[in-house]
C-alpha cells in the first residue's frame, strides 16, 4: 500500500511538472528610425551597397528568444536579427546612401549578445552587435558595436527603441567605419 501512495506521488509529480511551460511574453516593435545621423551617404565609393541578411550567434534554441529571469522574450513580426538589421537600413535609408545590389559594398552582421536584466528600479538592455563591411572580397572594416541602455519601468518595446537608437548612434560615430565608406 505504501509503495502505491509512493508511485502515485511520483506519478503525479512529474505529470504536474510536465504540464508545465516556461512562461513566455511576445513584443510587438515597429522601430523606426527617427534620428539623424549627421552623416550624407550619398557619395559613398563602391555604391550601392548591399545589407546582407543579419545572423544571431547567441547560444539559443531557434535563436529567436531571449531569457528573461524565468522568461522567453520573442518578437511578434521576426527575429532579433532582422530587427537589427532593419534598423540599421533605416538609418542607411536616412542619410541618402544607395542601397542594393550590384556594388563593391556589402555589409554582414550578427547579434554576439543580447540580454534583458530586470532591476529593481528598471530594465537594462545589453545589445553586441558584430559588423563586418566588404568591398569586394576585402574585409574593409569589422567592428563589435555595444549598445547599453536602461529603462526607468520594466518595458521591454522602449529598451528595444532605445537601444536601436543608441546601436545606430554607435555605428555612425565610428570614424573607421566612415573612412571605409570613403566619407
């Protein structure tokens, strides 16, 4: 009788855990880039310039989540990568560079990092990016950029917002980066 009671126990413990799913929030984003640059791309050498597909090298099943506390955090309309690399075209588009295919440029990129820290006063979110520009088969300039901001609440779409601005401000701020533009 008592070995019953120990099965059931067992039994129904593991059925108790195994109805269980990790809690999971979805984010809608509609970044769009408001900003300017300060920068006209418009006489880049090597135009247009191709945005290749971005990549997301974080160590995650499917690559599309990130782990809040007990959380999974996904986008409602893509992927990380994709939002990143939007963002990025935005500013592009924003400063008058051609964009598209046919040219000596092309740029490759891929999220190295990507984490969400709930604190007591806030969020912060920690966003590395990896950027690689070709001209040709030449690798003309790589960098990792870092985007680190903090919200006052505990909300997830104005961390995004943020850091894509501050990403985009990073990039354009990197006079290397320019110089391998030929601006």
């Amino acid at each position: 009788m008592k070995w019953q009671a120990i099965k059931a126990f067992c039994l129904g413990s593991a059925l108790a855990l195994g109805a269980q799913t990790v809690s999971a929030e979805t984010v809608s984003v509609d970044y769009q880039f408001n900003g300017n640059t300060g920068v006209d791309m418009s006489g880049m050498a090597g135009a247009p310039m191709t945005v290749n597909a971005f990549t997301d090298n974080r160590d995650l099943p499917g690559n599309e989540a990130t782990v809040v506390g007990e959380d999974n955090l996904t986008l409602e309309d893509g992927t990380f990568a994709e939002l990143v690399r939007q963002a990025i075209i935005a500013s592009f588009e924003s400063s008058n560079a051609e964009l598209g295919e046919g040219g000596n440029l092309s740029l490759d990129g891929s999220i190295v990092e990507l984490e969400f820290r709930p604190g007591a006063d806030g969020l912060e979110m920690v966003l590395r990016t990896e950027l690689t520009l070709y001209a040709g088969s030449r690798n003309a300039w790589q960098s990792t950029l870092l985007s680190s901001v903090r919200t006052e609440f505990v909300d997830f779409e104005t961390a995004i917002y943020d850091s894509m601005d501050r990403l985009i401000s990073e990039l354009f701020y990197d006079d290397y980066f320019l110089l391998a533009l030929g601006l």
